[in-house]
C-alpha cells in the first residue's frame, strides 16, 4: 500500500525529484503492534536530513497521521510490520537547479515484517566481506538519502558470493559499515563502532546503542574486528543480530550482545 502526499497511489511523476536524480531521503520504521517504533528518532534524522540537503521541511504531524493510515489499512493487527517514509524535493523545473519546484512530496509505504530476522537474531549469520568499497563523501556522510547505488553494488556483490551479508570498507580499507546495517564488536567488554563522518549511514538502532552503552567510535581496519570475542549489527528492523562468522573467522554469540538484544530487539 502507497500513500503519496497520504492520497492512495501507484504512481510518481516522471519530473519528480527523487525519479530524476534521487534527490530525497528516506527511513524504514518497524511498526509493533501498530505503533512505530523510535518514532521521534526517526522523524528527527529526516529532519536533519531534509536541512542538510536543504529540502523544504514537511508537516511531521501531517506525516504522522499518514503513517497512521498506512498502518491502519496494511494490517493494524500485526504484531510486527514495516513503514517506508520516503520524501523527495518536489517535481519540476530542468537539470540540477532547485528553483521553479512544486514542494516536496512525501510517500508513505507498509510492508510484512521479514521473518527470516527471527532466526537470524536467534541464531546469527555469517558474512563476508564485500568486494565494492565506498567512496570518501563527507558532505553526505550519514545521511540516508535516495542515492543508494553503492548499496545496491554491495548488495549484488553478497548475492554473487552467497552471503547473509557483508562488512563494507571504504576505498582507504577502512570498516565502515554492511550493507544495511551498522556493524559493532566487543574486545575484553569494550563495545567498537566506526565513525561515519566520511561515508555511512548513522542508524536509528545505532543511535540507541551509542545511547545506551560506552562505544569507542573511530577509523578501524578489517584485522581490528577479526580481533573481536562478539560482533553484532543493528538496523531498525532487525535491531541487534549477532554475526556468528566473518570469512573463516568464527565469534561468540556473547553476554553483551544478548544483553543487547534483551534490551533492543522486537
């Protein structure tokens, strides 16, 4: 079901923003028990995301009450589902320049709780290490904008190698993040995180565990978190799932991460 401007449709224009150079942002919001989760959290990294791209702020109570719609007509009695909040500029005007625009348009989509995540916070995954490394972009650094083809790489890169998924490096070899969550571990009781001011995408669940806990944030290569005796990632869906394998590489499915999970997990 799609909600555009909270009118049911199927169709975008072909001079919308985010179609022509996906110029917009977006965030995926578990629903549980048809509330959205960290909403607040979620509605302010679009906010800071709209003024860093310097798009035209929407009405968040508007936008509320159109995610209350979605979840509404998906299946109001799910325990667990998904919001897609997607905002582009507008449509309108010709190449690069913002003048001329309609303002900007927000859709609004639910979807079914994938339950492969289940299992995979029960019993972990194994990744790999993907072979598609990030560009250096602090301007967008931490941003969850519609620019996602390095993603989309990445992710056909875990799908060649059969992976559950991937840590991420940067072209300098840097950790930086999977495919679509943010990647954490533990040396002797101390919880590790990258810095996402060069590239990345900050969390909403990283967020609260940087909240939460002590986490050491800074440049780490690969060899850093092979050292680890846990690694887990987090993402709003998923929350926190243990990662049981790197490569060859094997790790405990420890005390910190299932604490986490007591604390975090749907």
């Amino acid at each position: 079901m799609f909600f555009v401007n909270g009118k049911p449709q199927e169709h975008t224009q072909v001079t919308d923003r985010s179609f022509q150079y996906g110029d917009g942002c977006f965030t995926t919001v578990l629903v549980k028990n048809g509330l959205p989760m960290y909403w607040e959290a979620h509605r302010n990294r679009l906010q800071t995301t709209c003024q860093r791209l310097a798009i035209e702020l929407p009405d968040w109570q508007q936008i509320e009450q159109w995610v209350t719609q979605a979840i509404d007509q998906h299946s109001p009695l799910s325990t667990l589902s998904g919001i897609k909040i997607h905002i582009s500029r507008g449509h309108g005007g010709r190449g690069y320049s913002c003048q001329g625009l309609v303002g900007s348009q927000v859709t609004v989509s639910s979807f079914d709780y994938p339950n492969h995540y289940n299992d995979w916070q029960q019993y972990g995954i194994e990744v790999g290490v993907s072979q598609v490394k990030l560009g250096i972009n602090p301007l967008l650094a931490g941003l969850k904008h519609n620019n996602r083809l390095e993603q989309i790489l990445v992710k056909q890169d875990i799908e060649h190698q059969q992976n559950q998924d991937a840590i991420v490096l940067d072209c300098q070899n840097t950790v930086v993040e999977m495919c679509a969550a943010n990647l954490f571990w533990v040396i002797n009781g101390q919880i590790y995180t990258p810095d996402l001011t060069l590239n990345g995408v900050e969390g909403v669940m990283r967020a609260q565990v940087l909240g939460m806990q002590s986490v050491v944030v800074g440049h780490y290569k690969l060899k850093d978190v092979l050292q680890a005796d846990e690694v887990f990632m987090t993402n709003a869906l998923h929350a926190i799932v243990p990662i049981k394998k790197i490569q060859n590489t094997t790790f405990t499915i420890g005390a910190i991460t299932r604490a986490l999970q007591e604390k975090l997990n749907p």
